[in-house]
C-alpha cells in the first residue's frame, strides 16, 4: 500500500486511518507527504505553515501569522 502511495508524482498531504500502532509508525515514517494525517482529517491550521514534496512544491509556505508586519 505505501509504494502504491508513493508512486503519485505529488505529495502534499496524505491520509490514513489504522487502529494498530505498528502500521501507524510505518506510515508515518514511510508515506511521502508535506504533511501526514493519521487517524484524523485536521493535519494543520491557517496559523502554521504548510508544505509539499515532489510536484506539489518544495519547502514550506508562511502561516497566515508569519506574514503580518511585525509592530
């Protein structure tokens, strides 16, 4: 399944659900993804920055925070 995953050209995020705490630590190490949501659908929020890998970008884009002028 993880090669599968792996063999799309993007990787902005990825997703998956297990109740089996080995399979969690294998996706999460293994899963090419920006971000990585397991066992949930909320892998970030407007305020911290976000990023791909492959075609979906490099590196990662500013939070919402990170680009208001600083008084």
């Amino acid at each position: 399944m993880i090669q599968q995953a792996n063999r799309l050209p993007y990787g902005l995020a990825a997703y998956a659900f297990s109740k089996s705490s080995k399979t969690v630590n294998l996706l999460g190490e293994q899963i090419e993804g920006g971000m990585i949501g397991i066992n949930s659908f909320q892998i970030s929020v407007p305020e911290s920055p976000f990023g791909g890998v492959k075609e979906s970008g490099h590196g990662s884009k500013k939070a919402s925070k990170g680009s208001m002028p600083v008084s």
